[in-house]
C-alpha cells in the first residue's frame, strides 16, 4: 500500500514491449502506480494510424475499435485476466467497454466474462477523492492546506509545523506504513486508522517537511482522519455525500471495509512466472482514506468529467490540485494534491495509478482536452492498466503529429507495401533503398499491421543534419527507428531495428 516506484519501471518496460510480465514482489507496492517525476514515460506516443484517418468523434465505430484493439492486445501479451475501460471525449463518457474474464476458471465452476458493470478496486487513486474531501471543508471555511495538522489530529511528530498541503502533496516526512512489495501476515489482522498514526505518525519524519517528495500512504490516513474530525462524520459517509452522490456514482464501494462480491471482478496475483492464483484481502482498515475505493470504470469516468468540468469544486481548489506543489529549493515533484500532475505531449495531465492486492488501476485526465481515460486490471504487479490508458489517451485526444512523424509514419506504410518515395530521399538513401532492401522491408514489417503506437522520442543535431529516433510499439515487439534529414528536408537515412 505505497507508491508503486518499481511500477515506474515496470509500466515503461510494458509500453516500450507489452510483454514484461514481472515477478509479484516487484511492485505490489499497493496503493499507487504512481508513474512519479523520475519516470521517463515514452507510451504517450503518436498512434499509427493517426486521428485524421478516420473519424474518431465521440461513439464512432473508429474510437471503439481503437481502444477494443488496445485492450484486448495489451491483455493477450501480458496475461492479466481482464480489463474495464471507459472513455471521456469532448467531457462527456463516450464509450465503455471490458475484456477478458473477471473470474477464471476453476475444478467446479467455468469462467466469468468481465462486464463494465462489474467493480473493480481503484486503489491509490482513491488519493484524489481524499484530497477534494480536503479541499471541500476549505471551501467551507473549517480548515486551509496550510493548517497545521496537529491542529486536528494531536500528538503527530511535529506536528505543529507539517502542513495539510504537506501530506498531500507526500512532502511531510511521514514515513509510509506500507512500504514492502507484498501482503505482510500483519495486515491479515485489522487495523484502525488511528493506530496506523500512533505507530508510524509518531515516529521522527523521513526527512524536513518540505525538502523532499516521498510517496507515503501514512499522510492520507492523516487526512482522512482530518476529515472525519473536522466534520465529525465517517470519511466515507462525507464523500458519500459531497462527491459520489451528486456525481451519480452508485457503485463505489467501501472495499477497506467490506470484500467485493461475487458479482464484482476477482483478485488475482502471480508467485514469479507461476499460475495466477486468487489474491489475499488485506485486513480491515489497512487502506482508509488511501486506496479503500472500488467502483466500476463508468463512475471512475464521471469523477473524470467532473475534474474536465470542475463541477464539484470551485476553480479556485481545482488550481490548487492540479499544481504541482515545489520544494523549499524551487524543485519540481510532479504532483500535485492526491494527483500527479504531468506534460504529456504539451497537453496537461491530472493523473494517478493504483494498486492493492489483486488489482492495478489507472486513470488519465487530460483536462484541457475534455479526454479521460480509466483503465481498471484484476491481476496486481503488472502494468496492463497503465499501457492500455496510455496508449489510448493521445489516440483519444487526437495529439496531431509533428511533420517528421508524419513523413516517418507515411514511408514506413509504403515500405510495408515495397515502395518508396524517392523524391524524399538524399542520393546516398536511394542507393541504399535497392529492390533487395526494399523487398526486406516488405517482407519484414508488412507481416506486423498496424503498430499501437508511432513516437519520436529523440532529435538532436549532427553532421550538418538532423538526427531522430522514433519507438515503434508493437503488442510483444518494439522497434526502432532512426532517421537524418537535411535541412533542406531530404532524408539520408531511413533504418529499422529491434529496439534494445
């Protein structure tokens, strides 16, 4: 129930191959695939067949196919058991849709198929819903961010100087009470927010609030305590009542509290390589206010509208949530209240990743375009979630390409076909592209279709020239590209190769 800092890895490695299936103890890290500052994600990428092709409005067959596709390789490559998806387009849910089967087969009962209507646990992106709760009672006049927290829950190490922004934003030094990759035989016992606080709460801080960004799910059972004192309400019974009742949001569940049901997806983790097996249920209390949510992918998605349209705060609470919070030496941390806060292509990114036993969960929210995209898995410790959500939210977004992706992405279609433009080419590129080569390429890349995803992720000057690399992502396979073009635009290399 911590960040999910080897997810980081873990996610890059299944955008960049879709076949990295890691061992459990690598990133059960439980309550947030936190895709934080020192990831360099290189899965937001130009998709293959770019927006122009074909008509991706909201409902379109395209749109659908596109994600269909998406999911259903990412989980064929990958081996989680399911998938629930839903889109936001032009700020409105435009399509859901799950994939593979929620519950597997077994000696006395055959496979369940996922449906959208099933519920799945959402994990650390429960973070956000703690921050709004948060960001409501300021609005309200009953408490600000840079409140003290010892102000509302007394005898915390110092604090009289962490502030409410602090443990939001992981800047306190409040060392994380879930910091291991795997279920400890303590959690199979309950627990009470308050003696999670009186054990790691009080103890000497990590590191002086303010100095460092450090992931730790011990600050939102603080602030879900803060809310609960300040209110004098139960934490879930404020949320009930402020954000999932207005929103519509009728299947969230108290997953800390109560397991799903047999209605709901089942949990499923990996031993290493071995077979997927039922995942254990944390004891009670181990994820109040910090990964207790489970809801289906639909209600996920109008949380999301909300954010887009900022319908539940007022906008002066949204900006405070969606900036990302500095250092005391001006350093960037990427996050903001309860989200990360991301660049992805110059569009705005609110997100957030989530992981508790037996699920993993992702949601992207580009606000400024009015696109969404939530992705919940029930099998922990692998990043489909993460791969599906950003493979399909610049395809959704409809991010147009920059001129060198088009020119790339339009001469590796022709050389799947055996042509080549040769008025594109420097005369040492057209030597090299003899009917040999040309052939090669045919047979080599036309067998492979359409790639999930089309990125230049280098450019840089060389030789009089400008030399670029572009990732090629295909489910299982990756290549890559490298190009040089004269600055009179004319290309003198065009080569592919497995990418490392």
């Amino acid at each position: 129930m911590r960040e999910l800092k080897n997810m980081l890895v873990c996610t890059g490695l299944m955008v960049l191959a879709l076949a990295s299936v890691v061992a459990r103890a690598q990133t059960m890290n439980a309550l947030d695939p936190a895709l934080h500052p020192t990831d360099k994600d290189l899965s937001v990428g130009t998709p293959a067949l770019h927006p122009t092709d074909k008509d991706l409005s909201v409902g379109t067959p395209a749109l659908q196919n596109r994600v269909d596709r998406i999911a259903a390789q990412v989980l064929e490559q990958t081996g989680v058991p399911s998938a629930s998806v839903a889109v936001v387009k032009g700020g409105k849910l435009a399509y859901t849709h799950a994939y593979g089967k929620a519950r597997l087969a077994t000696g006395t009962a055959p496979a369940v198929a996922a449906t959208p209507e099933m519920r799945y646990s959402i994990g650390s992106i429960s973070k956000q819903f703690t921050a709004a709760a948060i960001l409501l009672l300021q609005e309200e006049g009953k408490l600000a961010l840079d409140d003290a927290v010892g102000k509302y829950v007394p005898g915390l190490t110092r604090g009289g100087e962490v502030t409410i922004r602090q443990i939001l934003s992981h800047t306190s030094g409040y060392q994380d009470y879930w910091p291991e990759d795997y279920v400890m035989t303590t959690m199979n016992h309950d627990e009470t927010a308050q003696q999670i606080i009186d054990t790691w709460g009080k103890k000497p801080l990590d590191f002086e609030p303010g100095t460092q960004w450090q992931y730790s799910n011990t600050n939102f059972v603080i602030a879900g305590r803060i809310v609960e004192q300040v209110t004098g309400r139960p934490y879930m019974e404020f949320l009930t009542a402020h954000i999932f009742r207005p929103l519509g949001m009728q299947s969230v569940w108290n997953s800390d509290e109560v397991k799903l049901t047999e209605d709901d997806a089942t949990p499923y983790y990996r031993n290493a390589l071995g077979p997927l097996r039922p995942a254990p249920k944390e004891g009670r209390g181990w994820m109040f206010a910090a990964g207790e949510l489970a809801m289906t992918a639909h209600d996920l998605a109008l949380w999301d509208e909300s954010l887009i349209a900022q319908t539940v705060l007022k906008p002066e609470s949204y900006k405070q949530m969606f900036t990302e919070v500095k250092l005391k030496d001006g350093k960037g941390t990427q996050y903001g209240l309860g989200v990360d806060v991301k660049d992805r292509d110059g569009h705005r990114s609110i997100e957030h990743g989530g992981e508790v036993s037996g699920f993993v969960a992702e949601n992207i929210v580009l606000v400024d375009d009015g696109v969404a995209v939530a992705v919940l898995t029930n099998q922990d410790a692998v990043g489909a979630a993460a791969t599906i959500a950003r493979l399909a939210a610049p395809m959704v977004a409809e991010f147009p390409p920059a001129d060198a992706e088009k020119q790339a992405v339009a001469i590796f279609r022709d050389l799947q076909q055996g042509r080549i433009d040769r008025s594109l080419l420097a005369p040492n590129l057209s030597d090299y592209f003899t009917a040999e080569a040309v052939a090669d390429f045919r047979q080599s890349l036309a067998p492979l279709g359409e790639p999930l995803s089309f990125q230049q992720n280098v450019s840089e000057l060389r030789g009089g020239m400008t030399f670029r690399s572009f990732l090629i992502v295909y489910p299982g396979k990756r290549l890559r590209l490298t190009t040089y073009t004269y600055p009179d635009g004319k290309l003198e290399q065009y080569l592919i190769a497995p990418a490392e």
